[in-house]
C-alpha cells in the first residue's frame, strides 16, 4: 500500500464514521478490510494523512456511496522518507 501511496500522490478515501478509519476500493485485489487495517496502521505509524474534509476534485466517489465520509489521503514527510528507503534498499512485499 506505501508503495501505491509513493505512485499516486493523492488516493480517495472514505469512511462511516472518522474512527471506522478509511476504506479505499479503487484496488479490486485487496481485500476492503485488509485495506482499511493497513490504512490504519500507516496513519497511526504517521505515514499517512486522511483528510475527510479534502475530498479530491473530478474524482467519481460513486464507488464509495455506502460511506458518507469522502476525502482523500497522502504520504506524509515521514511517509514519503520511509517509501524512498523501500525503494533504495529494494524491500520485497
């Protein structure tokens, strides 16, 4: 998932409620609630930033119609830092 987040600089992100953490569904490999505990993670580790009042323009959230929450998410410096050192070292998955 870092690896998606140091590609795309900006992912939507949705949610039921502000603790129910985000859910991303753009990745139809991923198992939604797999998804949504790393999302979790990586924002609690300071890797992520979710912002449910920032939803990203022109993007179609009619995916995330369950979800009343629309925003977007992002790397953090700190996140962007550890994405590079995945990149230079070669991390596998």
């Amino acid at each position: 998932m870092l690896r998606q987040f140091a590609q795309t600089p900006f992912l939507p992100a949705a949610a039921k409620s502000g603790p129910d953490g985000p859910v991303y569904l753009e990745d139809a490999q991923q198992n939604p609630r797999d998804c949504r505990s790393a999302l979790r993670g990586l924002a609690k580790k300071g890797l992520i930033r979710v912002d449910y009042d920032i939803p990203l323009s022109n993007f179609d959230y009619q995916a995330y119609a369950d979800y009343p929450l629309h925003g977007s998410m992002a790397l953090t410096a700190r996140g962007q830092a550890v994405a590079e050192l995945m990149e230079i070292q070669g991390v596998e998955e």
